[in-house]
C-alpha cells in the first residue's frame, strides 16, 4: 500500500521540489536589484510594463512575507500565487487519495480564463486612475 502511495504522490512531489528550487534561486538573487533576472523584452520595445512585469519581485516579497510590497509589485501575481498554492494542495490530496482532480476536466477552460484575466489586468492598470496597480 505503501509502494502505491509512494508512486501517486511522485509527481506532486517533483513540482514540490522544482518550486522550491525557483524559490531559493528568488531568494539568493533579488529581483529588486534592477537587471538582476535581467529586462522584460516587452517592457524594451514598448516602454510599457507587460502584465506580468512586477511578478517577480511580487513572489520575492511573498517569499519573505511581505504581502503590501507583492501587491505593490503586482496584484494578479499574489492572487496567482495564492491559486498555485490551492491548486497544489488539491492536486496532492488527490493523489493521496487516488481520486481523480476535482475541476480537471475543466482545465483548460480555467487556463484561458486565467490568461484572460491577466490581460485585462495588464490593460486596467495601465488606465490612469489605477496606476497603483504599475510595477
């Protein structure tokens, strides 16, 4: 019985340990430090942050526990973050458990609307009244 847990929850643990590797990489270089994960591409050729821009130093200041500074840095990546999370445990849950996924089937749907979200979100703060929202 073991052996079958142990299998199941392979995967989960895979990711586990490739985002904890991204983690420490954030931690030991500060994406604060301008050009330390180098420049956003979209930022260069348009002179307007994309809308992930900021989502680095979002997740840097989550890492150490700093929400104002992740939602100063870029809201749609905290909430991003905080659905990774859920996301994870659900997934490793399941797979403890051997049940299916709950809401897999509907995956791809909640990717596009994801992707959605980060572009109106990407335009909303580029409006003027909402440049709290910029990186």
């Amino acid at each position: 019985m073991t052996t079958g847990l142990t299998s199941r929850l392979r995967a989960p643990a895979v990711v586990a340990l490739a985002g904890a590797a991204l983690a420490a990489a954030l931690v030991v270089r500060d994406p604060h430090v301008g050009g330390s994960w180098g420049r956003c591409p979209f930022l260069l050729l348009t002179g307007v942050p994309c809308p992930a821009c900021g989502g680095l130093r979002a997740t840097n200041d989550l890492l150490h526990g700093q929400l104002a500074g992740a939602v100063h840095s870029n809201l749609y990546a905290v909430g991003t973050a905080g659905l990774a999370v859920l996301a994870f445990a659900v997934w490793t849950v399941a797979a403890a458990s051997a049940r299916p996924v709950p809401l897999r089937r509907h995956s791809t749907t909640l990717l596009v609307a994801w992707f959605v979200g980060l572009v109106v979100f990407g335009l909303v703060r580029l409006l003027p009244g909402l440049s709290a929202l910029r990186p």
